[in-house]
C-alpha cells in the first residue's frame, strides 16, 4: 500500500472489513459484469446481500481464501461496504469530528474512529478533574493511551506522523527537549520534537488571512510568550537530510505552569458550555486548543485528541463539532488574540448539526468550495489579485476563515 500523506486528506479506502460485519452490495455493482473475472465478482455481489457476514460470504466463494479475500478487499469501500458498523461507529462519534476534511467514512482507518469513540465516552472525567491540574494532567495521559491502543488495548491505531514510525509510548509525556545546532549551512535539528510548520494552502492564503487578523509576523519565524510562560517558537532548520523548513519547537521543559494554564482554559470552555454561552466557550475552546497544540505534550496523536476534547463541548453547545480543518498549523504560528477570531470563525462556518447523512452532504459541498477557493489563491499573482477572489465570493470566503 502506498504510503499516506500526513494529513491524511487524500481518498483512499483505509477502514478494514472484519468477520462479523454483515456486507451490502451497492448500486455499482451490476458493473461486474464487465470485468474480466466477471462471474465470481457477481457470485460475491449476490452473496452481499445484507445477510451475511464477511466470515459467510468468504465461505461461500468458490475460491481460494485468499482469492476470496482479495476479491472483497478489492472492492470494499467502493462498491462493497458494511453500513451497519459504519453506522455504529458514526452513533457513537460523528466522522466528521474526527478528520480534517469530512469525506466517504471508508476513508478513515477503523482502530481509529472506534478508539476516538472511546476518548469521547470517558471525557467526563476529564472536565471534571479540570479544576485540579495535577489530576487532569494524569487523565490525559489515560486519554492518549486510548487514543493509541483501545478502550481494552487491544484497537491499536498508528498515526500517520512520521515521528510514530518510530515507536510511541502510549499516554507518556513527551519532555524531550529540541536539540538545535547552528551548521555553515544553517540550523539542523538533531534530536527532540519537531512539527511541520509548513504554510498549507500556500503562502497567498496564509498572507491575506495574517493581514485580515492584524497579526502580520505570523509567517514569520518567531517565538511566544503569554505572561512570561513560553509557548514554542518556529524555526527555520534541517532535519536529517531535507531541505530547511519551518518547523515549530514546542516549548521544554513542560512545568506545572503549562497544565495549569492548559486546564484553566478547559475549565473555562467547561463551564461556558454548560451555561450555554457560546461565546465565552468558543474563546475559551480556542485558547485550550492553541495551549494544546502548541505543548504538544505527546509524541504523536496531539491534534486527534485536541480536537476530540474541543468538539465534545462544541456539539454539547450547539449540537455539532467541526473537522480538525489546518486550525493546528494556525494555532501554531497565529497570536492568542487572532488565533481566537479564526476559531471561531472555523466553529460558525463549520458546525453543522443534523443527521449524518445531511451533515456529511452539507459539510462534502463545504469542503469542495473550500479548495476550490484556496486552489485560487494559491495561483494568484499578487495579494492585490487574491483579495479580488476572496471579495468575489463572499458565500465561500468564510468557509476558507475570511471575514467576520
């Protein structure tokens, strides 16, 4: 299987069938008759009846097992599918609040959606140990452990961060400090956390969105402070053999001081929620959301489970989270201040409540003028240009975080 793209926005079917689910057949299966392998491909079709499991179709194939198997595999996702656990997942926790761009379910790795679900069951816990930091610190670590192996550990999911291909310890803080060495050819990061701090969407969209927020230097390599706190700093720098980039350096070592403003800003998001002011609670959601990211005080799976906490109080709210969109990039170089306009902006255009099926058409059509919008940008010319674009379509700016 090819390799995935970080972001994992790219469509590919990536939830795996398993023994018990019950497969349905779907509208573009009279196609098989034109396949070469024709006749076992309408065998399997007329097997996936909405009766069978995976285990009884594979049984009743007059093949091979492992011929059977690639013969379903081949088509899952595509026009084999299995809509009664789809269904059970997306009951438990929506797909859309769950990915940075809301696409087929059958793109999102499976271990994964189940263990989020059960991140979202067992964040009570959380919010009320918000008042506490020491103990919220601790509940945090238990949340990211079954973020990465299960409710039971047995659901283990590999995020797609380069970094995890090296191994991650499930629920350990990361301390690690950032090793940076000044080289005749630049700065080289050797060892410690790094993130991609790259420009997504191009630097036309990132400019105009800096310059609409007043916060000009947010393209810019610089370092955060909030009441003499560190925040992280971005760093222009090689790591391993690549070219210099932008890398962001979270901030080391990790004190009592960041979990208690970490906390402070969940309680806050907490207590907004629950009063149903709406507006206190997205400002306080966009502040723990930012501190989050910004700590990145795991390994691996940092924004998945930032993002999990964020749309469990959203929906609470207003009855729907957003998808993770880039808001990690932006908290990543975006002051408090504009970093708190963008969010919301993100929660306006991006909540969407209702069925799953009405979201996921509603949010699918968001997503399509979202790139097509920011494709735009990115081919412009000069800024003069890009702001033209984004004044002519005033219905699809604010899905790209433009405006107020």
């Amino acid at each position: 299987m090819a390799e995935d793209f970080y972001l994992m926005s790219d469509p590919r079917v990536r939830f795996d069938a398993r023994p018990d689910d019950i497969l349905v057949a779907g509208p573009e299966a009279s196609r098989a008759a034109t396949e070469a392998n024709a006749g076992d491909v309408r065998r399997l079709y007329e097997l996936c009846d909405g009766t069978r499991t995976f285990a009884a179709v594979l049984a009743a194939l007059d093949l091979e097992i492992d011929d059977a198997r690639a013969l379903v595999d081949e088509r899952f996702g595509t026009t084999l599918f299995a809509p009664h656990a789809v269904i059970e997942l997306e009951r438990r926790i929506p797909s859309s609040e769950i990915v940075r761009f809301p696409g087929s379910p059958y793109e999102i790795v499976r271990n994964y959606w189940g263990n989020m679900a059960a991140v979202r069951e067992r964040l009570g816990a959380l919010f009320d140990l918000a008042d506490r930091p020491a103990d919220a610190l601790l509940e945090l670590c238990r949340l990211h452990r079954v973020a990465l192996l299960g409710a039971d550990e047995t659901s283990e999911y590999l995020p797609a961060s380069p970094v995890a291909k090296k191994g991650i310890e499930a629920g350990a803080l990361f301390h690690r400090a950032t090793r940076i060495e000044d080289t005749p050819t630049g700065a080289v990061i050797t060892e410690g956390p790094r993130v991609n701090a790259a420009l997504l969407g191009e630097v036309r969209y990132w400019a105009l969105l800096a310059e609409e927020l007043g916060d000009a230097e947010a393209l810019e390599a610089r370092s955060q402070e909030e009441a003499g706190l560190a925040w992280g700093r971005v760093v222009i720098a090689r790591a391993r053999d690549e070219q210099p980039k932008p890398w962001f350096v979270p901030p080391r070592p990790l004190t009592p001081a960041h979990g208690a403003r970490l906390f402070e800003a969940l309680a806050r998001a907490r207590d907004a929620a629950r009063a149903k002011n709406a507006d206190e609670a997205v400002r306080a959601l966009a502040d723990f959301h930012q501190k989050f990211v910004r700590l990145h005080p795991f390994q691996a799976g940092n924004q998945s489970l930032a993002m999990n906490i964020v749309n469990s109080l959203l929906a609470e709210l207003g009855g729907a989270g957003i998808p993770h969109l880039t808001l990690d990039h932006f908290a990543l170089r975006f002051d408090p201040g504009a970093y708190a306009r963008l969010f919301a902006r993100a929660v306006q255009s991006w909540s969407v409540p209702g069925t799953p099926v009405a979201r996921f058409r509603a949010l699918t059509e968001r997503k399509q003028r979202y790139f097509t919008l920011v494709g735009r940008l990115s081919a412009t010319a000069d800024d003069q240009a890009a702001r033209a674009i984004v004044a002519g379509a005033p219905a699809d700016a604010p899905l790209a975080l433009f405006g107020d």
